[in-house]
C-alpha cells in the first residue's frame, strides 16, 4: 500500500518511471493507470486512475476513444500518450 497526495494505492506495480514520473498499474477491468510526478518534493498528477488531472505543469487531454496524451504545458511538446 502506498499514498501519494492523500490517494491511496494498494495491490499495484510500477512498471516505469519516466523523468520523475511514475506510471502506477492496478489490477482491475480495465487496467486502472496513475501517472504522478514528482515536482520538488510534491505528488502532481497528470492521470489518476485513467482519468485526466488537470496542473500547472502539463496540458492533459482524452479523446473520445479514451487515449490520453499529455503535454508541457509551458512550450506544448509532447511528452507521452
């Protein structure tokens, strides 16, 4: 079990970390996703199980099939989908 930013996670893996962020997989059907950032110290997440977090940090948009895909809110390059 884990907390980051007062959610709680249990029966998870993390898979990757990718520039300070850490993609969260929980079991579930379909696979719950969590994507949190780690900002000087701070949990700052751009997805929280499959669903978009709005931040000052990153441009976070679903399109209707449901794919995610996050942007630098500051220059808007791309960063993951």
């Amino acid at each position: 079990m884990a907390r980051f930013g007062g959610n709680e996670f249990t029966s998870f893996f993390v898979p990757l970390v990718f520039q300070d962020r850490y993609f969260i997989l929980e079991p579930a059907n379909p696979t719950l996703i969590t994507v949190v950032q780690n900002r000087q110290g701070q949990p700052v997440f751009e997805v929280l199980k499959n669903e978009p977090v709005s931040n000052d940090i990153t441009e976070v948009t679903r399109t209707p099939p449901g794919i995610v895909t996050v942007s630098d809110r500051a220059s808007g390059r791309f960063l993951y989908k």
